[in-house]
C-alpha cells in the first residue's frame, strides 16, 4: 500500500455534539496524519459544488441543505492506504448498517446526519482535497 492523502469532512451534526477531537482522535489512533485542516460555514454553491456527482439524486436537496446547516471541518488525512482506512474507520453510509465502533455507529444518527465525510477513490480524493485546499495549505508532515 502506498502514502496517500485522503479529504474527510466532519459534518454538521458531528460538530454540533461536540465530538470533532474524539474523531480527530479515531484518525490518528489509526495511524492517520492531519496534515491541513480548517473550520468553515458552506455556502449553498459550495455543499452543491462538493456534491455535483450527487446532482441527480432525490436526496441531493436534503443534502445540501444539511452540508450547510452548521459549520464543518475540513482536514487532509495522510499516510499508508489512507483512502480505505479513513473509509473503514467511517463505517457504512447508513449508520444504522455500520460495523460496531465505526465513527458512524458510534456518533451518527441517521443516513443524512451520518458525522462524517471521506474521499472514495484516487480520484475523488484529488479532486476533493483541491476543492478545498490549495498546495500552501498543506503541511508534508513526514
Ligand atoms: P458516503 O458519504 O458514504 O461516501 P455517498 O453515497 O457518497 O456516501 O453519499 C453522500 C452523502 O449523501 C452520504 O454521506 C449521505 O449523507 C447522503 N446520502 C446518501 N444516500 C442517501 C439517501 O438515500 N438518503 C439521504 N441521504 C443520503
């Protein structure tokens, strides 16, 4: 497995309950480095560009409007396989199908209101880390 860099959002809900360092605490537990991060109120044209691939979706409304319900924060995760561990340590999309001690069985209430976001490929994971970050903002942490 090789050194990657994934995108991870704590969502609106999770920020709300007051769990942003005990998710902070999951990541680098699991051997993940946060190597940017920032707190930040979407706008509308922000959640709606992040989620563009979800346009069609009868959800899409909802979601965006949760995104920018509150404030989130934004991090890069780095190291060996990040993409996939961040996703394990995420659980299932539906937290009611999340595996025992995932972020989302054990902080998220519903399938809107899931804590958490992350990167689900290569690709996704590029494009969403300069959705929100630019070079500077990154800190190598070797
Ligand atoms: P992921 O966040 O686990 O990668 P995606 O399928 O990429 O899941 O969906 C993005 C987000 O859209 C989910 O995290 C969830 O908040 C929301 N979402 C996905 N499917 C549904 C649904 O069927 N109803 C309501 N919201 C959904």
């Amino acid at each position: 497995m090789s050194n990657e860099r994934t995108l991870s959002i704590v969502k609106p809900d999770a920020v709300a309950k007051n769990v942003i360092g005990e998710i902070y605490t999951r990541f680098e537990k699991a051997g993940l480095k946060i190597v940017a991060a920032k707190m930040m109120h979407l706008s509308q044209e922000q959640a709606e560009g992040f989620y563009a691939e979800h346009k069609e979706r009868p959800f899409f409304p909802d979601l965006v409007a949760f995104m920018t319900s509150g404030p989130v924060v934004v991090q890069v995760l780095e190291g060996e396989g990040a993409i996939a561990k961040n996703r394990d340590l995420m659980g299932a999309t539906n937290p009611k199908e999340a595996e025992a001690g995932t972020i989302r069985a054990d902080f998220a209430e519903s399938i809107d209101a899931n804590a958490v976001h992350g990167s689900d490929s290569a690709a996704s994971a590029e494009r969403e880390i300069a959705y929100f970050f630019n070079d500077s903002e990154i800190c190598p942490r070797g």
